[in-house]
C-alpha cells in the first residue's frame, strides 16, 4: 500500500511538474538559461509578496495568455 502511494505521489508530482514547463514555453521563455528562470520566478515571488496590484496586474496578463492561441 505504502509503495502504491508512493507511485501515485510520485507521478502526481511529475504531471505538475511538466505543466509548469509548459507555462514557461507558453510565456516564450523556452530557450533561456535555467538560472536566468529562476531568477525571474523569485524576483516576482519578492514582488508580489503583501502586493495586491502588482499580483493582480501579473494574473491579469496571464489570463489574456491562456485565451490566445496555443503556441
């Protein structure tokens, strides 16, 4: 039992993780260097931290992303 929760975490765990390098190729962001992504990822992290507008501003631009057409 404990090996079969152990699987489904597993590829739970990988099914996440391949939609989030979807959205890094969804954002034209495929070809960067990985440190460069990071970087970003954490810059926006400290950015929208207790920023209500700045968070609402980055969902409203993600929002339009996924209405255009597939990439």
């Amino acid at each position: 039992m404990n090996r079969m929760k152990t699987t489904e975490a597993r590829k739970k765990d990988t099914r996440e993780k391949i939609a989030l390098g979807g959205l890094v190729a969804k954002a034209g962001l495929r070809y960067e260097k990985r440190a460069l992504l990071l970087g970003l990822l954490i810059d926006a992290r400290h950015r929208i931290i207790g920023d209500e507008s700045e968070r609402a501003r980055l969902m409203e631009i993600g929002e339009k992303a996924f209405t255009r057409e597939p990439d």
